[in-house]
C-alpha cells in the first residue's frame, strides 16, 4: 500500500504541529513556539507506515523565572505511525535544546486522542535541571503551511 504523502504530511501537520517542541518548568511557564519541518522520511511496512519529521523550533516563554533565557532553539523528531488509512494511529516525538546559556533539556512526548501533544523534560542540566518531570500540553493555534506552524504550551502539572 503506498500513501499519498501530501494527504500524510497535512494529517500529521495538523495533529502533531503542537509537539514541535518545548521544554520548560512548573506552574505558570508556558509559551508559544514556531516550527518549521526541515526534513521528512517515511518506511513503508506491510500493513501500515512510518513518517518521521525533523522540525526547526524557536520556543518562546510567556514569563520565565529571572535567569532564564526569553527564547530558545531547539530540534524535535517526531514518529507518526499510520495503518492501512492515511489517518495517524499514534507517535511519538523527541524534542533536545540547549538554550543561550548553555544548558540542556531532552524532552519525550505522546500524540494525545484529542490532537494535542503531552511533552515532558526527560533530563536537564543547569537550571533546567529542576524542572525534570514537568510536563506540557501543546497545541496548534496556525496552521501556516504544510511545513509551519505557530503553536502553543500550556503547563500540565
């Protein structure tokens, strides 16, 4: 069976755009971010397929504690699983940063039912290092093409 990755790619755009990367803390540290899919690769099985895309982000924190950086880069995989349909059946994404000063944070993520991405700091050093367990809802607010999205984070815990 092969996918019309134009059909696959819009889908996947549209359910996953939110996890296009974050990392973050606690409470009221949330933010918005841009992605941009820089690269995209498919494996075909015999009963369904796999789609990865490797996303360019800027995240952007709405009030970060003092130290904190206002921005950061970061680069996100995302793996979308589909069966014999061209609706997605799950993923999965991995999101790692190193902000302005320096420090890291690598971060895991579920594609949730309702469209959203549930994201969470894996591990962390330097000030992030707190805030290992923290976890984010992210969802899409623009849908600006096939490869762009402006999204949105929200604290989950």
């Amino acid at each position: 069976m092969e996918y019309d990755m134009k059909k696959i790619f819009a889908s996947v755009l549209l359910l996953l755009a939110p996890s296009i990367g974050f990392a973050g803390g606690h409470g009221g540290l949330g933010g918005h971010g841009t992605g941009v899919v820089t690269h995209t690769e498919s494996m075909q099985g015999k009963t369904g397929g796999i789609v990865k895309l490797t996303n360019q982000d800027v995240w952007i924190w709405d009030n970060p504690p003092e130290g904190f950086p206002a921005a950061s880069n970061a680069t996100c995989n995302q793996f979308i699983a589909f069966g014999e349909t061209p609706q997605p059946i799950g993923g999965v994404v991995v999101c790692r940063s190193i902000d302005p000063d320096g420090d890291v944070t690598l971060n895991n993520g579920t594609f949730q039912p309702d469209g959203t991405v549930l994201l969470t700091i894996v591990a962390a050093t330097g000030k992030w290092a707190p805030y290992v367990g923290a976890s984010w809802i992210g969802k899409t607010d623009i849908q600006v093409s096939e490869t762009a999205s402006v999204y949105s984070f929200t604290p989950a815990n």
